[in-house]
C-alpha cells in the first residue's frame, strides 16, 4: 500500500493551500466569509429589527443620529478542503504512478491544513470513504477500485459537504465528458482543482511494445503490439483529453495542473505552486 514519501511530507509542510474561493459555508473557525456573524470584525450598520441582540446596537450612532442602528460582523467559518483521489486499478498500473499519486495529495492536504483548512481525504472507489488527512498521511491507499470512476465519483460526491473546497487527484483517462465532471462539482463548492496524474506509458507509450489490456471490472485481458499509427491516435486523443479538462475548468473558475510522476514530486509542487494552487509557507 503506497503511503506519502518523507519527501511529500516535507514539502507539505514548506507550503500552504492557496485560496481557490473564499469559502460559503463552515463551522465557526478561523477565516472570514461573506456572510455576518459573531466575529470581531465590523463589516457594515443596519436598522434594528424586532429580535435584535440589543448587545450589537450601536449607541453611538443613536446619540449622533437618532437612528437605532445595530452593528454587524463578518462571519467566521473553518474552511473545509476535500481532496476527492482516484484509488483506482489504473492508477497503481504503474508503481511510481502510484506513489506519485500518493505523494500529490499528502502534499496538498498538509499544504491544507498548514492554511487553516479542515482537510479530508474521500477515496471515491468500490466504498467511497472520508478520512483525515493524519489518517492518510499514515496509511496511504490501495489502488484496488473496479468501479468505473465516473460512478464512483458520483457516489463519493454524496459524502462531500455543500459549499467545501474539492481538489480531484485522477488520471481522468476513462470515458467521459469534461462538462459534466467539473461543473456540478464547481458548482456545489467553495473551490474546485483538477490534477491529473500521468505516468510514463500514459506519457509515452513505446511503438512495439507488447501490451496486456485488463478490463478493471471484469478482468477480461486483450494482449496488443502497439504500433505507430495507435500510438499517434493515443497522444492525440490525450492530448484532446487534457485540452478538454483545462478548458472546462477554465470556464468554471476552477484550477487545472497536469502532473507526470517521471518529474518527481519536487516539480509537482512548482507546477501546482505556478497556477497558484500552492504557496510557500511564510517564516
């Protein structure tokens, strides 16, 4: 079972989780949302109403205008971060994949926490589970899932809270429509981030080689020597793939990153930190 690498860790810690949106929705904690509430930090003056904490009128301003006002403050809320990864068969095909994976979300989560967010990881797989991030920064995960990701991620969305900030961690390389992976949730959440998760056969499948295709549900296997023509159709429509997710999350608001483990986990963070997903932690 892939767990983070002591390099993660400390990279993790280096960083903190940029803010994709401020936060709707959140228990009382240490950032401040749009709406009012009982923080400390005046926001704005109303007309008293019937029902009022008398503690929050504004006397001051009923001596300077002889207008009952009552003060309102900026509402505090705990940022919740979920980041949604992919356990599936296809992502631990390759084992550097795996731990890339792995290494990716153990960055983001300690980067999550280290920003004050709550941070969980949800394994949208075969039994779509939430943990917290200490949890997985000490398991990892086993990338066993059979379900077809689309319909794993639908069920896990059900366990996500209304309003949180999701990074989806995939290779996304499945069949589906870009529309309909990120826009309903960009639009049920504070923030949205795909990272895609490429290994090197993903990258650059080799012209000859011989080739062992295991269907993930059923294990049915189909054994093929690529050559040059289905390994230029594969880039193309990778690439196609890739486009494709960039521009959906671009038309969202959402933050997109295409990552290939042969890079290393040190790049990762540069490549995340470059669109503004990660931040350097301040001494």
């Amino acid at each position: 079972m892939p767990r983070p690498g002591t390099e993660a860790l400390r990279l993790g810690a280096l960083h903190r989780l940029a803010l994709l949106a401020e936060p709707r929705r959140g228990a009382a904690g240490e950032r401040l949302a749009r709406g009012t509430g009982s923080s400390l930090e005046f926001q704005d003056r109303r007309a008293y109403q019937a029902g009022d904490d008398v503690r929050h009128v504004d006397w001051a301003a009923l001596a300077r205008t002889d207008q009952l006002l009552v003060r309102q403050y900026r509402e505090e809320v705990l940022p919740r971060v979920e980041i949604v990864l992919d356990p599936s068969r296809s992502m631990g095909v390759e084992d550097a994949k795996g731990q890339f994976a792995v290494d990716v979300a153990a960055v983001l989560s300690m980067a999550a926490r280290s920003a004050g967010f709550q941070s969980l990881v949800a394994f949208a797989g075969d039994r779509p589970d939430v943990v917290d991030a200490a949890r997985f920064e000490t398991t990892g995960v086993e990338f066993t899932s059979r379900t077809a990701w689309p319909a794993a991620l639908a069920a896990a969305t059900a366990a996500l809270r209304s309003g949180s900030m999701r990074v989806l961690v995939s290779d996304f390389l499945f069949a589906h429509d870009a529309f309909e992976i990120v826009r309903p949730l960009a639009a049920r959440g504070g923030g949205l981030a795909l990272v895609q998760i490429l290994g090197d056969f993903d990258v650059a499948p080799e012209v000859g080689a011989a080739v062992r295709v295991v269907d993930s549900e059923t294990d049915a296997t189909r054994d093929l020597v690529l050559d040059a023509r289905t390994v230029e159709r594969y880039r193309a429509r990778l690439g196609r793939l890739t486009s494709a997710l960039d521009e959906e999350c671009r038309r969202a608001g959402a933050r997109f990153v295409r990552l290939e483990s042969k890079a290393g986990i040190g790049a990762a963070a540069r490549a995340m930190s470059t669109i503004g997903m990660l931040e350097l932690e301040r001494v």
